[in-house]
C-alpha cells in the first residue's frame, strides 16, 4: 500500500521511494483556458498517488485548480503527462520544469513534444527510449539528465532551438539520428560515445556549430550529418572517420 506523509515524501513499506516518483512544475497563468484541470494517467488495475502542490495529496488521476500560480507536482504516475493526452492540452502550454522522472518510465516518445515553455529538465534515469521526446521544446536551454539504459534518441531534441549545450553521451546510446537537427544555438558536438551506430541528419542545419569532438568508433550511418553546419571550419585539422562507416552522403 502506497501512502502520503507530511514529509512530502511517498512512502512504500516504511522505505521512501523518491526514484518512482515524477516531479514537475507547471504556471497555470500561461494558458488562456478557464477552466485549469490537469490529468495524468495511471496503468490499468493500478493507484495512483499524486501531491497536487496547493495542498491536495489524493489518488485521482484529474485536479482542477481554483487559483493561478506556480505548483510543484509529484506523482507516482508510470507515464509521462501528455503520453495519453491529446495535443495541445493543458500541460503542454503550462509546464516549465521537470524535476525528474519516475525510473519506471522506460519509453518516453514524444512525451514533451512541442512543450514550448518547458525550460529546465532534470533527471530521466530510467528511460531507454526517447524518439521525440523533447522535439519542438524552443525554450529548452540545456539537455536531460539520461541514465545508463538510454538507446534510442532520434528526434530527441529536433528543433530545440535555444539548447546551447549537447546532452552527456552514454555507452548504451545506438540511435541519434536528428537527435539535435535544427539546434541552432548549438555551437559544439561534444565526444560521441562508441556504440552509436545511426547519426543520420544529428547535427544537419545547426548554423551555428564550430567544432566537432570525437566520433563514434561504431558509426555507419552519418548521411547529412552535418548537413547545412555552414559555421563549421576546420582548420589544419582532419575528422577521423571510424572504419566501420557505410554512409556519408552530405555529410
């Protein structure tokens, strides 16, 4: 049985279980609705537990809220907001941070996607796939917090205009085909980790990028990698392509 303290904490068995709790930070001022109920999604023949931010800790999976301002939620909920929600909702115009999310959130596909306030994103441990998860967040400055178990980043931060900074590489990444296509604040790559495989169009039209670090041993595919990188300049200096590479059309 899952309870709530004062502490603000969500307990199991007496032991906190911070790493299955969600956080995120939402300004209600920053949609036109007039009505400000937000919904979050449990699985089938489970409960949820969800601290609403303005003194409400129940087990719905819907709140509405009787006062604009800036709430902190923190819910046990295994997906993230807009995973079952319909696009353009509520969440998308009013969330600007995610503290973090619940480890048990594996896949997060397009879960922000078009998030255009979302500012700051923390911690997302456990996700292992994260095909457009945050494409389209223009107001996103600085990537995620990404565990040990992500694979799949294609699309990740496609379009994410004002990200000024790449995300720490992992071993266990493979796919980052567009991961930041059309980053145009973007001015450095960053060294790739070894095990990536696909980097299609990754960096293609980030007009602002200078300098490229070291790539994956592993590549095979860096079609338009650099693509529209009109920027870029190499000076007395050669990129080292892996010997495993297949294609580089408009690299």
């Amino acid at each position: 049985e899952v309870t709530y303290h004062d502490t603000r904490e969500i307990f199991e068995n007496g032991k906190v279980i911070t790493n299955n709790v969600s956080e995120y930070v939402i300004d209600t001022t920053l949609t036109g609705k007039t009505t400000k109920t937000f919904t979050l999604q449990a699985k089938t023949g489970t409960t949820i537990t969800t601290d609403w931010g303005d003194g409400t800790t129940d087990n719905n999976t819907t709140h509405t809220y009787t006062s604009d301002g800036i709430y902190t939620i923190k819910t046990t909920s295994q997906y993230t907001p807009k995973r079952y929600n319909a696009s353009g909702d509520i969440w998308q115009e009013c969330l600007v941070e995610v503290v973090k999310l619940s480890e048990i959130i594996t896949d997060g596909s397009a879960g922000f996607y078009n998030y255009v306030n979302l500012k700051k994103v923390g911690d997302i441990l456990g996700i292992e796939k994260a095909h457009k998860m945050f494409q389209g967040c223009t107001s996103l400055k600085y990537p995620a917090n990404v565990g040990d178990k992500i694979k799949n980043c294609e699309q990740m931060y496609y379009g994410c205009t004002n990200l000024v900074d790449v995300s720490t590489y992992r071993d266990t990444m493979e796919d980052t085909s567009s991961m930041y296509n059309g980053c145009i604040s973007l001015e450095f790559t960053g060294d790739m980790a070894d095990n990536i495989k696909n980097a299609e169009a990754m960096f293609c039209d980030c007009t602002k990028l200078k300098k490229i670090g070291h790539l994956s041993k592993s590549l095979e595919n860096a079609k338009s990698m650099f693509n529209g990188c009109i920027d870029l300049k190499m000076i007395n200096k050669n990129i080292d392509l892996p010997n495993v590479i297949k294609y580089a059309d408009y690299m």
